[in-house]
C-alpha cells in the first residue's frame, strides 16, 4: 500500500492502485484520533473492498453513492470485530468530526435528508437520527451485510423502495 498525503475533504482508498491517501487539512485541524479514524476506515477498504466490487456497480448500474454508504459500514464493522482496539477510535473519531461539523449537519433537519444520508450519518455515530417505521429494516439491514455482494444487492433493493416510497 502507498499512504499519500494530498489536500483534498477526506480520505479515500483507491482499490486498484492500493494507495491510502490522506487529508491535509488546514494547519492544526485535524487531531490524532481524526487521522487514526481515516487510516483505519481506509484500511478497511484495502481489506475488504475487492476492485470488481466497483466494476459490478457500474455494470449493474447501481448508484455509487449508495453503495458506497453500505460499503463503508460493512468495512468498518469488519474493522471493529478484527481489531477490537479501532472500536474507540471510530466512536471518538466521529465524536470528534460530529462537533467539528465535518458532515454539515449542524445547520440542516436531519430527518428530511433522504434515507441513504441519514442511514451514513447513524453509522458513523450521529445521535439521535429519525427514521420512520417503514424505514428501520433497511437501517438493519445495512449493519448486516457481510459480503461486497450482499452490499450491492441491497444498493439495488434500497434505491428500487426509495423510488416507490420517497417520503
């Protein structure tokens, strides 16, 4: 694996080239646990997300965005249950963004962002995220995959019920 450094929003793990890159962030803002969090997110994918996990999202036509979601929640609890130690890292790690308002949402009703971003923002630990009755099984079902193809099966599952029942 390549670990880069490069100034960009966040972390990313390019699955085909094996390179980690890192954020730089504006001098000082970004804490220890911050980047231990990123590292360990970002190995999870070198791990566990196979390069024709995205050839099979284009060729099914899945939404990246979707899966992307799932995937990262598979990651890292696959992460979490290898190396027990990650465990406070991802919880303080979050903790730590959360009120810095890394994900924006400070400023917005959560409960009327769309399913897919509210079920991202309850796996990395955002207190309190709404979800209707109806919509609880697929948060379930996102912390439940095991495989890259369960993750693309419930892709095409979630988005197919969020264009019958948008609200």
């Amino acid at each position: 694996i390549f670990v880069v450094h490069k100034q960009m929003p966040t972390a990313y793990f390019d699955v085909k080239n094996r390179e980690l890159g890192l954020p730089i962030w504006k001098e000082n803002t970004m804490t220890d646990v911050e980047e231990e969090l990123l590292i360990c997110h970002e190995i999870g994918h070198a791990l566990w997300t196979p390069l024709d996990m995205m050839e099979k999202t284009q060729l099914r036509e899945i939404e990246h965005s979707v899966v992307n979601v799932l995937e990262d929640a598979r990651i890292e609890k696959k992460v979490m249950n290898k190396y027990l130690g990650t465990v406070r890292i991802f919880k303080s790690g979050y903790e730590s963004l959360i009120k810095k308002d890394f994900f924006g949402t400070s400023t917005k009703d959560v409960g009327k962002m769309n399913l897919i971003d509210r079920i991202n923002l309850h796996y990395k630990n955002l207190p309190k995220i709404p979800f209707a009755a109806n919509e609880t099984v697929w948060v379930e079902k996102a912390g439940k995959t095991e495989t890259p193809d369960d993750v693309l099966d419930l892709a095409e599952e979630l988005i197919a019920w969020m264009k019958e029942d948008p609200e």
